[in-house]
C-alpha cells in the first residue's frame, strides 16, 4: 500500500514534514510520527503501533509517495495498514491541507512497497 499527496512542491512537503517532527516548540509539532535513526523512515509513535511498520518517502513528480516496509523479521498485518495509511493521511490534513491538493492510499501493496502481509 503506498500514500500519495498530490502537489507541485513535494521535496518541500517533505522538508516540512520533516522540520515539524524535529522541531522542538509545541505549537505545530507533529508529535505522533517520529523519524528513524538514519533519516529514511517514518514510524508511528504511539506505543499500541510504534514500529509496527514503516514508511520510506519519495518526492515524485506532482505528488509526494509514501511506501510502507515491515519492521525487520515481521510481517505488516491488514490493521497495521489501515492504521499507517489512513493516520499518515490524516496528520497531513491537520497539519499542511493548504500544501496538497489530494491525498490517497493504494488498497493493496505497490510493486514499490516491501510487505510480508500477517
């Protein structure tokens, strides 16, 4: 399952994405994802689903691209997706709706996607 967020500035709704999670005042943080350790993946953070799965991000032409990957040893379950996906599409809304013009989820894997369904 991938994420697309149509928009003519994708490598900047990225770049904006990635300064609201980092950023240290509260007001307009992202506090529900977090970045991993070498800055190519996003992870939910509330503890019921934190690692559960991850998303890389591509900045494509017209839209910015999420992919999901397991965590490494597992699977990606049919509830981790429907979380990931529809919780991704929704911190976008709340926080940079005036930065794209439509965001969807794919309802099954992408040939870009690494997923091992459980």
């Amino acid at each position: 399952m991938a994420v697309y967020l149509e928009t003519d500035k994708p490598a900047q709704l990225l770049s904006e994405f990635n300064r609201r999670i980092k950023q240290t005042e509260q007001k307009g943080k992202i506090t529900t994802w977090e970045i991993s350790s070498d800055g190519k993946f996003y992870t939910h953070k509330s503890t019921e689903w934190k690692a559960q799965a991850w998303f890389a991000a591509a900045a494509d032409a017209g839209r910015l691209r999420f992919n999901i990957y397991p965590s490494k040893g597992k699977g990606v379950s049919i509830t981790a997706y429907g979380y990931y996906h529809g919780h991704l599409i929704e911190t976008f809304l709340n926080h940079f709706d005036g930065m794209f013009t439509l965001g969807s989820a794919t309802a099954y894997p992408t040939s870009q996607d690494s997923v091992k369904s459980t």
